[in-house]
C-alpha cells in the first residue's frame, strides 16, 4: 500500500531524508559541510528541488561536483525512506537566500543611524 503526500508533507519528508543521508551515509568530504536548507518539490511530485549552503564559499564548487556524483545514490535511498509512489528527480542547488540576507544586514550597518527629533 503506497502512502500519498500532499506537497508540503512530501517536502518536509525528503529534506529530512536527504539531510540523514547526507550525514551518515555519504562519505564523501566534500559533503561534510553541508547544510540542506529547504526542499521545493512540484505538485505532481516529480521533480524536487533541493536547496543547500557550505560552510565556506571555497566549499561550493566541490559541493557541485560532489552532489553531481551522489544524486543518484541519494535519489535512491530517499526512494526507500519515503513512502511515494514514484521518486522524484533531484536537483541540489545553492541556496543564495543566506548570502543575500547577509548582504542586506551589512548594507544596512553601514548607513548612518536615524535619529529621532525630540
């Protein structure tokens, strides 16, 4: 008996997946540094899209080629952790939302304070 998944659930299920196998099964040290931020996944459930930061920018381009190599070693135990009917595709990406809120902090902590007329 196959378990369906709204989008949401099906989601939050394969991030949690992802990010178990990523830290015990995935021996690969180019991986060691990374934190799977969110999961997006399309509502016929066939393709997700899984987004990532690296503890270090001279991490990223190693991660690139490391989830290039992993992906269908981690499509397939994502497979046997969560209950679909079908698997979906996975895409990792960069997660650039961090490193824009970053930027906006700084740019904001260089303009000068405003102050209050009294």
């Amino acid at each position: 008996m196959s378990t369906t998944f709204r989008p949401e659930r099906a989601s939050e299920a394969i991030h949690e997946a992802v990010a178990q196998i990523l830290r015990g099964e995935v021996s690969d040290p180019r991986l060691q540094h990374v934190t799977i931020t969110r999961c997006e996944i399309t509502d016929d459930l066939s393709f997700a899209r899984i987004h990532y930061v690296v503890r270090d920018d001279s991490e990223r381009e190693g991660a690139i080629q490391a989830f290039e190599k992993a992906t269908p070693f981690i499509r397939r135990r994502v497979g046997e952790e969560v209950q679909l009917r079908v698997v979906p595709e996975l895409s990792f990406r960069y997660d650039k939302g961090i490193d824009n809120a970053a930027r906006v902090e700084e740019l904001l902590s260089g303009l000068p304070e405003l102050k209050k007329d009294e």
